[in-house]
C-alpha cells in the first residue's frame, strides 16, 4: 500500500507547471512552482514542520507546550497541522488586514486568534508583533518561532525547495523569482540554486515596502513586504528587487485563475508580475521558475470579489481592458 504515515509527511515535494497565457510573447520558458499542493495549502508548511523539529530537539518546546505565532494565517495553518499530531496548543495573532476567511481556518485546525490592529508601528504595544511578545511571557510552556529571524525557516527552503526546483528543471534554472515577506523563501531556495549554478535570484516587494526602498505600509497584498528588516532575509542573496502596485498583483492574480486555471493569493500575482518583468528580454533558452505561496480560497471576498476591487479602483483598468498595458 503507498500512503504517508501522517500528513505532516506530505509537505513539500510541489509540481512546476508551465505558465502558458499570462506569458504570451515571451521567448523563454516560465515555470510556475505550485505551493498550494502542500496539505496545510501553503509554502509555510516547510518552514513550520522544519522549525518544530528543531525546537523539540533543542528542548526550547516541551510535551503539552502552547506555540504562539504572528502570522498572517499560513505560518499558523502549517504550525497548526505538525503542533494537532504531537498535541501543543496554539494561539496565533494576526493583523486585522487579514481575511476573516483565513482567520476561519486557522480556528478549524483548532487554533486560538488574536487579532490586532495594522495601522499601528511595531513598537506599539497592540502591534501583533508586541502582543505575541506578551502572551509568550504570559502563557507557561509557551515557544515563539518567530519566522522573521528563526535560522530553520530559510534552512528548511535551502534543504526542500531550492533542491527540489534544481532537480525538476535539470539544472536549467536561470532566474528564480519569489515574493519576499519574512525573507525565507528567498533566501534559503535562492542561496541553494547559486550554489548550483549561475541562477540569477529576484525578489518580488509590494510598492511601499522596505524591500524595495519603501518605508513600510500601507499596500493590501497579504503575506509580503515588511516595514523593517527581518533576520530571516539575506540582502546578499537577491540580485534584484522587483516593486508590484496592488492593482498589478490583483489584477495579475484574477488572470492566473481564468487564465492558467491556477487559483492562488495576491502575493502569487505579485511575484508573476515581477517573473514577466524580468521575463521580458530572456531567450528561449533561459527557464525562469517562480514560486506561488498559497491558494486564492482564503481571498474570495477581497480579490476575487469585484465589489471589494472595484472600491479601491482596481477593476478600472480591467475594464478598460488595458490589463496586460499595467504590466508595461
Ligand atoms: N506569500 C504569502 C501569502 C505568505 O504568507 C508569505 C509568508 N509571509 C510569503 C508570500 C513570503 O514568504 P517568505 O516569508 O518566505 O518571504
């Protein structure tokens, strides 16, 4: 019989899919890796299973101990999913800019939310980087993996995705293109594929953010972008760093679900935008590979609602058909 011993056993190990209609008239290849298909349904499963492993082997998490988090909702769902099989409670906190949705899922995986304000610094005492700092202190038993300066979240990208991208592309990898949030993703996978081969490594950064010389918020893509500078990212491994508007990274987001059939997140379209970007002048000999951090099931009341989208003006330029024109 062939089946995983528990679910945690099915993280990693994502498809590429080649983009074939966003990608009209480029001259190289674009490859898209899927990280949805992971069980918790996005790219944090790597970091959160590397990340408790790590702390029960360093005894810094005990039997019957509580994970407090600030995450934007994936870390927490992939937290959620390894802490259920070995019986740690959670409690996350999260920015109210996240979806009620996403919100909703964390709860069904059992775990406890505190939701705080977005619109304050971090130094604030209700930011929900200062009131996670407070419930560790409060709460017995309690462990922070703090994905912004924990070393396993980058480590854990730099032993699964960067090989498993190397692997299915053959060693044909020229560009890797991701967006960058806590910097794990891209620090660990893009250090990898340097270390293979000559892979030139892009950040994708919401407009406004510190990444790419902004000051902070406030943009509406989720999950991306920071308004300081995380330990977990490595400035020296990105080679460019690309800037996505929101309306770019919707609009790119609702066509990579009628387009592609890929349903993903806003920060997914983000980093495609950047991909065709850096795409535009590259032969058909280069492969560019980039990654889509979760599924759009947690944005159906925001991106892909057109009310929500239409009140922040992003359905103009659809409607005027001018769609592909943002990316020029
Ligand atoms: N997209 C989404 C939806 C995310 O939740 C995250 C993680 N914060 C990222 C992209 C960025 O990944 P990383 O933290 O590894 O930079």
């Amino acid at each position: 019989m062939r089946y995983a011993e528990t679910v945690v056993d099915l993280v990693g190990g994502t498809p590429l899919v080649k983009l074939n209609k966003v990608t009209e008239g480029l001259a190289c290849t674009v490859l898209a890796k899927v990280e949805y298909l992971n069980p918790g349904g996005s790219v944090k499963d790597r970091i959160a299973t590397r990340m408790i492993e790590a702390a029960e082997a360093e005894g810094s998490l005990k039997p019957g101990g509580t994970i407090v988090e600030p995450t934007s909702g994936n870390t927490g769902v992939g937290l959620a999913l390894v802490a259920q099989q070995r019986g740690y409670r959670c409690v996350f906190v999260c920015p109210d800019k996240v979806s009620v949705d996403k919100r909703n899922v964390l709860k069904a995986y059992g775990a406890e939310v505190v939701v705080c304000p977005t619109a304050v610094p971090p130094e604030d005492p209700q930011s929900y980087y200062s009131v996670s700092d407070r419930l560790v202190r409060e709460i017995e038993g309690a462990w922070k993996p703090d994905q912004y300066s924990n070393v396993h979240g980058p480590r854990s990208h730099y032993e699964t995705t960067g090989p498993e991208i190397w692997a299915d592309t053959e060693g044909k990898i020229t560009h890797f293109v991701t967006g960058v949030g806590t910097g794990g993703t891209i620090t660990g996978t893009g250090r990898y594929l340097k270390e293979q081969g000559p892979v030139r490594v892009i950040g994708a950064d919401p407009e406004g953010s510190v990444y790419s010389g902004g000051t902070g918020r406030p943009y509406l893509v989720e999950g991306v972008g920071e308004d300081f500078w995380p330990t977990a990212y490595d400035p020296s491994v990105p080679d460019e760093i690309i800037a996505v508007s929101d309306a770019e990274s919707f609009l790119m987001t609702r066509r990579m679900a009628r387009e592609e059939g890929l349903l993903v997140g806003g920060s997914c379209g983000m980093a495609v935008v950047a991909a065709l970007r850096a795409a535009k002048d590259l032969g058909p000999d280069d492969v560019v590979v980039v990654l889509l951090p979760d599924s759009g099931r947690g944005y159906l009341g925001k991106i892909f609602n057109d009310d929500w989208m239409a009140s922040y003006g992003f359905l103009d330029a659809e409607e005027g058909g001018t769609v592909g024109d943002v990316l020029r």
